[in-house]
C-alpha cells in the first residue's frame, strides 16, 4: 500500500470539510447577500476557514453582535425580519418580523445586552426589541428620511443614527428610547459611524460629498471636514488613534478610468496625508477590524471575497473566498 498516497488523500479529504466548532472561537461573520446566508469564519492569525453556512432572511445585508459575543442578529431588508443567531450552537433560534418591520438595516445592541435597536428604512425609524423574549418593546420614529446605521455613544448614554437623505444625525437617549435632537453634519451620513478612543470626537462617512465629518462630542459641532476617496461606506479606528481606516467604494476622482475602490488610512493626530491607501477589490461593502487593531477585513461585493489587511502596513495578507455576494462583516473576538 502507498502510505504516503492514503495520507494526502486523507489530508485533502478533511479540508474539504469545515473545521469543527468550538466555544469561544474568534469568529468573523459574512453575510451573503445573494445566498441569503450567513457564514461563519473561523479566525486564526491572517487566515480564515470556514466553520459552518446558515440560513438567513431575504436579501439580508447587516448584522451586529450581542456584547458577549454569544449572539449576532441579522437585518433582511427584503424578508422584513431579523435572524437571530446564537453563535455557540452555530443555529438560528429565533425570527423577529413584526408586521410594522420594514427594510430592516443598520442594529446594535445595548452595553448590558437586554436590548435591540435595529434601523427599519422603510418606517423612518428605530425598532427597540428585548432580547431576553425576542419581543417588540417599542418603535421610535425618526427626524430623518431613509435611516441606515446606528451606534452607541462611547459614553453608553445615548445612539446616533445616520441616514440616506437628511443631512443630518439623529440623537436617541438610551434610558427613556426617545429621540433628543439632531445635529447638522454631511449629505447621505450613514457611511461609517465611529469615534476616537479618547470618545472626544465623531466620526461620520458622507457618501454622497465624499468627505468625513470630525464632530466635537461637548458641542456637537462639525469641527473638520476632510475629504476622502469616493464614496465612503465604513469607518474602523485604530486601536491608539493614530488612523481611522475608511473604505470606499470608488478610487480618486484624479484616478479617471483607473479608479479602483481603496481603504483610506485618514490620519488623526498628524498631517493629512493622502497616499496612504490600499487597493481593494469590486464594490467593497464591509469592513470589520480585530481587537488588537492589527488586522482589517474588507468585503467585496464583486468578487465574493474577504481581504486581510495589515493595518501598519497597508499590505493585503490574504484573499478569501467566502460565498456569493458578502455584504456586512462582524468580527467575535
């Protein structure tokens, strides 16, 4: 017998096969549009192995993670309905769809994990859901046309949502689920959300002038606009705020013909400095960082596939397919 022949075929064999699952893996989450699924990834170092394929909503787009890591929930903007996961089983346990619930998007989850606020595009507003029951605890409608993305302040105190068509970000308090105020800000400001580590200034994509907007938090104030690559989808700072990583879907309008989709490195703290870019693939659409703040993750509509990316060097590490159509990404420490 050709011992070494029977290893390799056994070898190939069980690469074949999604790597089995274990608790508290660092998983990062896809999900496919096109296949109305999300797939789990299994982290380790730059590389990424798939763990295991479930069915989600119609047309499913975003996703957020509960705080512990123990759940993601998955927005359909065309099932009218959110998937929730829990992610140490690897199954969908529940389904929320409320019959108000319309084009379901952007979601997050409170600090403390018993709520669920998930953006309804074709309501106007923002959908509260007790996590504990899977109930409808409240809709609060919206100042704003078309909203998209929503996010915890850093100071847990209050959620602001950014929109397609105000120009504008909507302020919620986070005890009474009511809406505040709003401030000014850019034209389409739901491309990113983010904030700096000291929790002093907001971050804002404005997808439809191809800026970001530094906003101060005492004030609420535009303080800097500064102009990015076109079409700004996602924002992820780095770890010791030195860089906000910013994808866009288009390359530079001096680029002409060559225009490739980029990530952005937009210095914080030092001179504006616009060559330090990336090259990315087909209509990027997610972007997802990993707690050290060493690695990016950047999704590509185009070509089905997740780039790592080493954040201090701009360099892409690896190229993974990942399924048809990925779309939101997520990454469970």
């Amino acid at each position: 017998m050709d011992t070494k022949r029977v290893a390799l075929a056994a070898f190939f064999a069980l690469a074949a096969w999604p790597a089995p699952a274990t608790a508290g893996d660092r998983l990062l989450l896809v999900v496919n549009r096109a296949e109305d699924q999300l797939s789990l990834w299994k982290v380790d170092g730059t590389g990424l192995t798939l763990d295991k394929k479930l069915p989600v909503g119609k047309a499913s787009r975003e996703l957020c993670l509960s705080p512990d890591g123990g759940r993601a929930y998955v927005s359909a903007q065309e099932g009218n309905s959110i998937a929730v996961v829990d992610l140490e089983a690897r199954s969908v346990v529940a389904t929320l769809a409320p019959p108000e619930l319309k084009s379901p998007d952007g979601c997050v989850v409170s600090p403390d994990g018993r709520k669920l606020y998930v953006v309804a595009m074709g309501r106007d507003s923002v959908f509260v859901f007790s996590t504990a029951d899977n109930t409808l605890a409240k809709e609060i409608p919206l100042p704003l046309k078309v909203p998209r993305r929503i996010v915890y302040t850093p100071d847990r105190k209050r959620l602001f949502v950014g929109c397609n068509q105000t120009p504008e970000i909507a302020i919620l308090d986070a005890a009474t689920d009511s809406v505040v105020t709003s401030f000014k800000v850019g034209n389409e400001a739901r491309g990113g959300l983010a904030f700096t580590p000291d929790g002093a200034t907001f971050l804002v994509g404005n997808v439809e002038d191809d800026t970001v907007s530094w906003v101060d938090m005492a004030s609420l104030a535009v303080k800097k606009v500064m102009g990015v690559p076109i079409s700004p989808q996602r924002i992820e700072v780095g770890k010791d705020g030195e860089f906000a990583y910013v994808l866009t879907r288009m390359g530079t309008r001096d680029a002409g013909a060559d225009a490739r989709a980029t990530l952005f490195a937009m210095p914080l703290k030092q001179k504006h400095d616009a060559s330090r870019t990336v090259p990315l693939g087909k209509a990027p659409w997610g972007l997802a960082m990993n707690p050290e703040g060493t690695l990016l993750y950047a999704s590509n509509n185009g070509d089905d596939n997740v780039l790592v990316i080493d954040a201090a060097t701009l360099k892409v590490v690896n190229d993974v397919k990942v399924g048809k159509d990925p779309n939101g990404l997520a990454l469970r420490p």
